[in-house]
C-alpha cells in the first residue's frame, strides 16, 4: 500500500466522520465489518489481537452484537432489529483468529468465519499471504462456541477471471463441499475480494445460499438484495480514531462513490 495512501485517507476518514456529526447525520443501524488476519506480521489485512479487542469494546458502548443468522432473519421480516447493531465477519479462514476466540465468548460475540473449500489448492496469488489455514478440530472449536460458518469459494480465485464451469466449480461445488466435510448446512457466501458478477450471482442463487457479503458500500435495509449485502473492510492501517468513523454516513458515501469510480 502506497506510503501516502494512509495518511490521506485517514486525514478523509477523520473530516467526514466529524462533519457527519456536527450535521447530526443518521448513522446506519447495522453494519458488518469484514476481518482478515489477526497478527503483527505487517500484513496489511492482519490486525493486532490488542487492537482487534479495542475495536470489539469500542463497539460494545453503542451497538448489540448480531449473528448472520438474525440478520437473515431480519430480511425475511421474521424479527425486528431496533437497537444499532453490527455482525463481525472473518474472510479466508486462517488459524491465527483462534487467537481471539476465546476472547469473543466472553463478550457473547458470534462471528462468523468463511472458509475455503479446498484450501489445499487456495490462490496464494489472490490471498496475497502464506498463513496456515484452520484445521477441522480448530472450526469444530468455533462452531462449539457459537461461530457460524460460511463459504469463500473453492479456492479464492477472482470471479471476474473465471468460466462458467469454473464459476460453478468456485460457488456452486464449494458449498456441497464444506458441507459434507462439516457435516453442516453452509447457508451464506463472501465473495472473494467483495468482488462478484451477474455470472456469479445466478451460481449463488441456483446453490441456494441465504445470504451473498460484498464488499459493497452501502446502508443494510429490509428491502436490500440478500446476495449483494454490503461489508466495511477492517484492516490494520486503521487507526482507533478512524474506526470510530469508518461507519459515518458521509465516508461510506466517499467509499462507494471512490468504489463506483474503479470498477
């Protein structure tokens, strides 16, 4: 990441945040934050467990934590959701999020992890890391403390790249994959880089999945589109100052219209 991308953005994140604030700007009632890896290995998409727990507090002062399965729920009209609240998601499936699971029990908080079908031939190229995925006996840990689990695809590769046989291997077989191997239901899917097409949503649709995470911008209603539900991203550029911004009204406005602009 570029030296001056941080700087500018966070100089960006901090104005928003405070003009959305003094113009008293309705914040969304629910957001889901998208988390990669917890570490210090300078990754730009880890984060430190420290700094991951700070978040997860800062949270907790003025939202209630929500599972995907209420959030489904929800779109479905089958429960309210009154108070402000976010669901916490993490991408790819790496062992080092083991590091925070115990900590997420003791806050009630019920992430949930998308993993890949067959990690054993995952995309390094698109991954961008080298990190030891989750073992079977580490996810049977996390569903034993309340985590749901979800599909990243087969292998991680970008939709934009792929043939239709392929694009039904990477949604379609991958679901029925996890599944047998879980010996659970896989009800939702996150796109690989948040990234999807109108290709892929009719695989996701046809392997009826509940719910589609994009990496959209965008406010979660009733009414949105259950297979392109917007994420914010979390990673460990972001200082604690700009988290307790990232979700103001007029930056994920700045996010969508930048996003609308380089896709």
């Amino acid at each position: 990441m570029s030296f001056l991308y941080v700087p500018i953005r966070r100089s960006i994140y901090l104005s928003l945040g405070y003009i959305s604030n003094l113009l008293k700007l309705r914040k969304q009632k629910i957001i889901i934050l998208c988390y990669h890896s917890i570490g210090d290995d300078g990754w730009d998409f880890s984060i430190t467990k420290e700094e991951f727990k700070k978040q997860m507090l800062l949270l907790s002062e003025d939202r209630k934590f929500i599972t995907l399965s209420e959030l489904d729920n929800y779109l479905k009209g089958r429960i309210v959701i009154e108070k402000p609240s976010v669901a916490i998601t993490f991408d790819d499936g790496y062992k080092n999020i083991m590091q925070v699971a115990d900590f997420l029990e003791s806050r009630n908080i019920m992430p949930t992890v998308f993993l890949l079908a067959n990690p054993a031939e995952a995309n390094r190229d698109e991954l961008g890391n080298s990190n030891q995925f989750l073992s079977k006996t580490d996810i049977k840990t996390l569903i034993s403390k309340g985590w749901e689990i979800g599909c990243h695809t087969q292998t991680h590769s970008d939709v934009y790249k792929l043939l239709p046989k392929q694009l039904y291997e990477e949604i379609f077989v991958a679901k029925k994959t996890l599944e047998k191997s879980l010996a659970r239901s896989v009800k939702y899917i996150a796109y690989p880089k948040g990234r999807y097409t109108p290709e892929s949503l009719k695989y996701v649709e046809e392997a009826k999945y509940k719910l589609g995470l994009s990496m959209d911008d965008g406010e979660i209603t009733s009414n949105i589109s259950s297979l392109t539900i917007p994420r914010i991203g979390i990673d460990g550029t972001h200082s604690l100052a700009e988290f307790k911004l990232i979700a103001s009204p007029l930056n994920v406005l700045m996010r969508k219209f930048l996003r609308s602009r380089l896709t």
